[in-house]
C-alpha cells in the first residue's frame, strides 16, 4: 500500500482527511460493520442481508 504525504488547500495530509470523513460517519460506519458481520456469519446466505449492507455503503461512498 503506498501512501502520500500530499496536502489538500487547507493542509490536511490525506490520512487526516479519512480520519476527519471517520469521525463525521461513525453511526453510518457502525451500522455497515455490524450489517457486515451478520452477513458473513457462518450458515445458509441471506442475499437481502448482503443487498442492504451494500446499499448502505453504497450510500456512505456518495456522501
């Protein structure tokens, strides 16, 4: 993985900008990463349950 040191017109390096996008979605990221974890449980897949947690991050993405 490589990273960068660049810096946006504020001067915010691009790690601090995903930890500032972090930080304003932490409900929306909490409810993916449990939706995440139902859906990869061992057992018979549940294609709804795999379409809502797509659709949700789908949604987080756009924002």
């Amino acid at each position: 993985m490589r990273t960068t040191q660049r810096s946006d017109a504020s001067g915010a390096s691009a790690v601090e900008r995903i930890v500032e996008w972090e930080r304003g979605r932490q409900e929306q990221l909490g409810r993916i990463k449990d939706t995440f974890v139902e859906v990869t449980k061992p057992g018979q897949v549940d294609l709804a349950s795999i379409s809502v947690a797509l659709k949700l991050l789908r949604t987080l993405a756009r924002r």
